[in-house]
C-alpha cells in the first residue's frame, strides 16, 4: 500500500478484518507499506499490521512478493503510480478520485487494460448495507421509473479562516476542492443507484481565498505554519444540476462550509412507485415510501438493514447490532478479493473511475462557461 495516514488506516484494518468475517479463498498478506517519513511509516506498518515498509513506491512495485498495489495518496500521484504498477504486472485498488484529469483517467484504464491486471476504485458508500438494499428496491422494481434524485455532501472542517492550507485544499495535489473529494462519492452513488449521466449545468465558489501555510498535517486536519500565507485554488463547494440518459433529473451539493454537518452524505431517490432516502450519519437506515401503501399508514417508513435478509448482514451481528464506517470499507474489500479469486475485475472499477471523472470535468466545464454541457462534449475531447 502506497500511502497509510486515514484512508491507509481504513484499508489496512480492511484488509486484516475481511477473512474474519468472511469465508474468502484469497487472504489478504499485508506484506508492505510505504510512504516518504521513514520514522513514520515504519511507526505505521508496526500498528497496522504490515509485515515491511518502503520509502520508495517504486521500490514496492518492483518487490515479486506483492500482487496488489493499493494507492491511497494524494490524488496527484494516482495516475503514475497505477500505470507504473500495471505496467509491472501488478493488481490495482485506487482511491477516489481515480485521477486529476479525465485524460489521466483514460490513461490509468488503457494501462491496466493493456497489461491484463484486476482494477477497483475505492467508493465505500455503495457497501453501506442500506445503500445496497436501495439498489435491490430500484434493480427489483419496486421505486418504477425514477424521476428524481437529490443528494448533497456537507461537511464543515474548513470553515475556520485560519485552518492551514493542507494538500486537500491545493490543486496540484487534488485537483479541486469539496468537488473531487466529495461530490465524487455523490456523483458514484447516482450513477450506481439511477444511471449514467447525459448533461450538468453547475457552479463553483470558493470563499476563504486565503489560508495560512501548513506545517504539519494528518487526516483532515493540520497546523499552520506563520504568518504566511497562500492562495486557494480550489473550490469550498460546488452545486450542479443533472439530466440523466433514463429521464431522471437530480440536484448535487457539496460543501466543506456547511456548519454543523460533520460527514453529511445524503441523498433521496424519488420514483412513480416509492422513494428511498439515506443519510450516512445514520447509515443501517434507509427510509422507504411506498405509493401504494394503504393512505391512512403512508409516509416514510425507517428499515433497520442490519436484519436477516439485508445485503451484508449475515456476516456480522444478530439483528439490531449495528455496524459501522470501517465495515464499508470491509465490504468493499471482500468484493475485491472475490474479484481475484475470480479474475475479474470488481465494481466500482476504473471504468467507474473514468466516468466518473467526465461528470466532474463537465460540472467544472459547465461553471467556467456558464451553460449547461453534455457528458459527450467531455468525453469527445480524449476519443
């Protein structure tokens, strides 16, 4: 695993957790971890259960006894770390957003296409068991033709004018702000849950245009360094309208300014038969309406999907036991590895990835321009 501060804490218990909870062929070996602070890494790989450490990613990637290489660091590195790991043979589990650009995006499916070796792409939301259980309803039927989604993103973490201008809030290590970070799990969910986009009109806006530089930093926070500062090139938040190629239409807000929401990831689905709703804050729940309930008892009902019969479930606690954040990445990772017992790459995969990247470009298109843009404008641009 390149990388090990918060998504590499994620991954790693992951990866220890998986084969306790479920009966895999394929037992994940954390044989190595790496990152550029030699004391810090093999601090790391010491709590984490990794068996070495490296401070070199190429070192790591050219080592026989690795098949997989788990990229969890800045966004600006993904591209040339996946394609060098393909090119060497290597499996790949990337972090989210795949990449900076769509033509990087392009790149890192082409290479991995290329060298014939297994992809994902790290979007734990859709492993909520309560997310999962909507995708049923929808896939069975049981919603109709979908005519709406609405989901926001909202947290509030950098609200503070003197908070440090950390590597999340620079855009030559992320790219863009409370849109690729956060929007990207938005825009993955629609795709999964009601379908491909066809066209966005959105706009963007960043409102602390300067911060303090940083000196240290781990997770989502950080200290500030002096009096110097820097100026902020990415966006605090970012709002779009969408059309989607089935008909439905949805509204996507997402915000690091919105006080009082700590990980505020939403989102409601409405169609000509039911709707769903689901708030991560409470993620065992989903909320379900049914039009065809009898009118005195109609209204939203609340589905505890930790029961018998719910996506995941089986695996963990008796009914009512509810499980937690780590889980989805647990669940996640399951999928992975019946993705290499397989030999087939898992969804969300680099596929997913790289469309997901067009609909970010052609929000950030569509509010530079002014004007609505179709997800083919985007995409004819790298055909």
């Amino acid at each position: 695993m390149v990388g090990y501060k918060f998504m590499g804490k994620a991954h790693s218990h992951a990866y220890r957790d998986v084969s306790f909870y479920f009966d895999n062929q394929v037992e994940p070996v954390l044989q190595a971890i790496c990152g550029r602070d030699q004391a810090a890494v093999k601090e790391a790989a010491e709590k984490m259960g990794w068996l070495s450490y490296e401070t070199d990613w190429r070192a790591l990637i050219a080592r026989d006894d690795i098949d997989l290489i788990d990229i969890v660091t800045p966004n600006s590195s993904h591209a040339e770390i996946a394609i060098a790991a393909a090119e060497a043979g290597k499996h790949v589990f990337c972090e989210k957003p795949l990449a900076m650009t769509l033509e990087q995006a392009k790149r890192m499916l082409a290479a991995v296409e290329k060298n014939n070796v297994l992809h994902m792409i790290n979007h734990n939301y859709r492993f909520a068991p309560a997310v999962q259980f909507a995708k049923n309803l929808i896939n069975s039927g049981r919603l109709g033709r979908i005519y709406h989604i609405r989901a926001t993103y909202l947290q509030d973490w950098i609200m503070d004018p003197q908070f440090p201008l950390v590597w999340r809030l620079s855009k030559e290590a992320c790219g863009s702000g409370a849109h690729g970070d956060l929007a990207a799990h938005s825009i993955d969910l629609a795709r999964f849950l009601v379908g491909e986009f066809n066209e966005v009109s959105g706009l963007m806006e960043t409102f602390i245009k300067e911060r303090p530089l940083v000196e240290g930093s781990s997770g989502l926070s950080g200290s500030a360094s002096s009096s110097k500062t820097g100026p902020v090139h990415v966006d605090d938040a970012s709002l779009f309208l969408a059309r989607f190629e089935n008909g439905a239409i949805g509204t996507f807000e997402a915000t690091r300014f919105a006080g009082g929401n700590r990980n505020g990831n939403r989102f409601e689905i409405n169609g000509e038969k039911g709707s769903v709703r689901w708030d991560m804050e409470k993620m065992n729940e989903l909320d379900v309406y049914f039009h065809d309930d009898e009118v005195n008892v109609q209204g939203f009902r609340t589905i505890s999907c930790t029961e018998e019969g719910h996506p995941f479930a089986a695996a963990y606690w008796p009914a009512g036991h509810i499980i937690g954040y780590e889980h989805t990445f647990i669940n996640l990772v399951v999928e992975l590895v019946k993705g290499l017992e397989k030999g087939e790459s898992p969804a969300p995969n680099f596929v997913d990835g790289m469309k997901n990247q067009a609909v970010l470009e052609a929000v950030e298109r569509s509010a530079s321009l002014k004007r609505w843009v179709a997800i083919s404008e985007i995409e004819s641009k790298f055909s």
